[in-house]
C-alpha cells in the first residue's frame, strides 16, 4: 500500500506545489519548467520500465521490493535538498525511478503471494492507497501554504519519504512470492508459505496441497524453457505471449490517456479554466477531490470482484468519456463568466469525471496486468506496462499545459474522443478473470497446464480440496 501512496502523494504534491507561490516564485517556474519538473519522474519511470525487470531475475520479489523503496527515500530526500532547478528536475528523475520499479515488483509479489479470493482485493488496495497519499499531500501543501519560505515545499517533499519507509520497515516481516520460491527449487519453503496465507501454518491441508501441486506442475512446464523470463523472440513467437502483452499495454493506455493525468497534477489550471482562480479554493478543492476519488475507489475495488473486471472496465471508462465530454461542453460556456452556478456544474463535472475513473481504473491498473500475465512473461509485462504507462505519461503530461492554453475547452474534447476507441477493444478483446487463480487464468490463454479435477466433496474453502490429472500442453511458440 505504501508503494502506491507515495505515487498518489507524489502526483498530489506536485499539483498543489505548483499552485504554491514560494514554489513557483523560488524556481522561477516557467510553462516549460512546470512540464519539465512535473513529468521528471515520468523519465525515471521510462528507465525502470526497460531495466528492472532484469533485475528481477537476479534478486526475489522481496528483495527487489526492498531494492526499490530504498532508491526512491534517497532521492525524496535529493528533492526537498534542492536549490535549484536543475537539481530538483534529476532528484524527479531517480525519484521516479525508484517508484517505478516498486510498482513494477509490487503488484507482482501480491499476485504470487495472496490467495486467489483476496487477489482483487489486495492489488485493488494498492492502488486505493493512491488517493490515501494524495490526500495526505494535498493537507500536508494546504497547511504549509502559509509558511513564508521554501520550507512551504520543502516540508511535503521530504514527507514524502515516509511511505516508502513504511514499506522497508515491514518487508522483513513477509513472507517471500511461494511461485518464485517453486521457481527456484525451494518447493518446502513454498509450501509453509502457501499454509501460512491459506490455512493457518497448515501444510497438511488439502487445499494447501492442492495449490502446493498446481503451481509446481505450472512453473515445472515454464522452467522447461531454462530461463527466468520470456525473451523478446519468445514473445513475438507466441500468440498467446502477444495478446496477453496487448492487454496489459491497453491497461496501461487506459491509466494515463483517459483523461485523468489532467486533474491529477493540473487540477488548478483545469479550475482556472472553469473560472475559480483564488489558490486557496483551489487548494480546497484539491483536498476534497481526493476524499471523493478514496471512496469511489474503495467502492470500485469490491465491485471487481463481484462484477468482474471486464464490465467494470467497460462501465468505468463510458461514464468517464461522457463525462469528460461534458467538462469541455461546460468549460466553453461558463469558463469565461461570471455565472455560478455554470462554474459550479463544470467543478462537479469534474468530480463525476474523477469518481468514475477511481471506480474502475484505479483498482484495475494493478488488478489486471500481473494476473494475465503467466510467471515467466510477469516480470517482462509489468516491465512493458511501467514503460507504457510513463511514456504516454510523459508525452501527456508535458504537452497537455500547452494543449490547455491554446486548445482551452477543446482539449477535453479531443481528450474523450480517443476514449471511445479503448471503449472498443475493452469489448472486443478483454478476457475476463474473476475467480480464478493464476494457473487457471493460464488456461484461457491455452498455454499452460490443463488441470482436470475431481471434487472430493463440500468443504469449508470456497474451492474444495481436488484430485488433479496434469497435462501438460505445448506452447503455441513450439506448436506447428
């Protein structure tokens, strides 16, 4: 949880630091400076996307989360040192990076690690944690608005640490990923895990046994490959390889592209637009913009369980397209006047926007990537995913001040007129995973094991205790 409320406290300390005076007037912030430090991390982030998950083959989850969270405290601290721009913009890039690669590991070693009913409830929450650091930031820059001197920004900066200090103060007390654990050979190890997390230290439990059984046939067939992840060349060989990184690649779209980046670091412009430009309201407003999207995504997190996580996909960018439609629609008319309860319809637009997105995309960003993706193209996809989320993300959020100031409504427009094209694939292309462990989501992609099971009768676990047949199936890479 840490991981994702220092990437919500960071996008919320920088929306409200460049609201701040003592921020803007000590840097000399210019649009150009203002994109450039705002979008740092995104280049860090670009970097981790196309290195870390090489790290991942030499270290354990565990170790690599470790690895990741003590990067990212030493250059928060770089960055509330700064004394000038320069300064502030490379702390942003390794900052970046730092987060990056936690979110790259930490999604990864929860979806290994839970067991299977409390999988969409825990990486939801990660995410959910986002707007707990958010709103912590954007309470920590409203009350230190009023100090006069730079310690108005530096205070959030260096706080920002303490997230990813909780997430190093707990990780010696975690047990480490049972699937990496099989991957390595330590098949006992593994099996204490899985009792530890399904059956109270039970390692005699069916159910403990039955899972201990599937992921070893499962990692048994990948490690036939000799390798600790899939290759480029594996990937473009397999069809199975492509549309699982299709998938992640249009999750990853979807968190940057939509809409959301806007309101995540440029909510006072996009209020300045509306026609509210006094900085505390603005910073107000910020506070309570993160309250709302909490709730929404704590909502959003159960749903996807219970609705799955294709129609809450599909339910959740409709409404945010219509209404980001709408912002605009409203921006045009009421954003230069002095109607009020116009300015105040464009502001709850904005709130049913956000809501929206937090009701399905937040939860779903670190929900779906690492459970389509199988245990040797984990570590490569989620690679993918960072890297696609912090290219786009950079290339939106860089040029989006400028598109706001010479587009002004029209950008929103634009903005929801591509959402309707991932409307499209969310349709036609996205598999459903709801209720299913990793290795049977393996089996929907028709590349990993097929496991035949004979109920041995009712039981207290929600999946019964099984007898099961293995067989092991080629890939498609190696099929004729």
């Amino acid at each position: 949880m840490a991981i994702s409320a220092t990437v919500g406290f960071d996008a919320s300390m920088m929306n409200g630091l460049n609201i701040l005076p003592s921020y803007t007037e000590y840097f000399a912030i210019t649009s150009a400076t203002k994109s450039l430090s705002t979008s740092a991390t995104y280049i860090g982030g670009i970097l981790a996307g196309l290195t870390f998950p090489y790290v991942l083959n030499l270290l354990s989850r565990r170790s690599a989360l470790l690895l990741a969270a003590t990067w990212t405290v030493c250059f928060i601290i770089i960055q509330g040192a700064s004394q000038n721009i320069a300064m502030f913009i490379a702390s942003r890039i390794g900052l970046g990076f730092g987060k990056s690669c936690t979110m790259i590991v930490g999604p990864i070693y929860l979806a290994e690690t839970l067991p299977y009913k409390y999988r969409a409830t825990g990486l939801g929450l990660i995410n959910n944690f986002y707007y707990v650091g958010a709103l912590a930031a954007a309470g920590i820059t409203y009350g230190t608005a009023v100090i006069p001197s730079t310690w108005a920004w530096r205070i959030p900066s260096f706080l920002q640490a303490l997230w990813s200090l909780v997430c190093v103060s707990v990780l010696a007390f975690l047990p480490e990923s049972p699937r990496w654990l099989i991957f390595m050979g330590r098949d006992e190890e593994a099996l204490r895990v899985l009792a530890q997390i399904n059956s109270d230290s039970d390692e005699s439990s069916p159910l403990v046994q039955l899972y201990h059984r599937e992921i070893i046939e499962s990692i048994a067939l990948e490690k036939s490959h000799k390798s600790h992840s899939m290759t480029v060349k594996e990937v473009l060989k397999s069809r199975s390889a492509l549309k699982r990184l299709s998938l992640v690649f249009s999750c990853a779209l979807a968190t940057v592209v939509v809409g959301n980046q806007i309101a995540s670091y440029y909510f006072g412009s996009m209020l300045e637009n509306a026609g509210i430009t006094n900085s505390t309201t603005q910073l107000e407003l910020n506070i309570i913009l993160n309250a709302w999207c909490l709730v929404c995504a704590l909502v959003g997190t159960q749903l996807v369980e219970k609705m799955g996580r294709r129609s809450i996909a599909l339910g959740s960018t409709f409404f945010l397209t219509l209404f980001l439609f709408l912002i605009g629609a409203t921006t045009k008319l009421y954003g230069t006047s002095s109607d009020k309860p116009g300015i105040y319809g464009t502001v709850a637009c904005m709130f049913l926007f956000m809501g929206s997105y937090s009701i399905g995309w937040t939860p779903l960003c670190y929900i779906y990537p690492p459970e389509v993706l199988n245990y040797r193209l984990r570590p490569l996809g989620m690679g993918v995913n960072t890297w696609a989320y912090f290219v786009f993300g950079l290339a939106f959020v860089f040029a989006f001040p400028y598109a706001l100031d010479v587009m002004g409504w029209k950008a929103y427009m634009m903005n929801a007129s591509w959402n309707v094209l991932l409307l499209v694939f969310i349709w036609f292309q996205w598999v459903e995973t709801k209720g299913k462990t990793l290795e049977e989501i393996d089996l929907l992609f028709n590349d990993s094991i097929v496991i035949s099971s004979v109920d041995m009768g009712d039981h207290e676990h929600e999946k019964g205790p099984r007898d099961i047949e293995v067989t092991k199936v080629k890939p498609e890479s190696d099929r004729d």
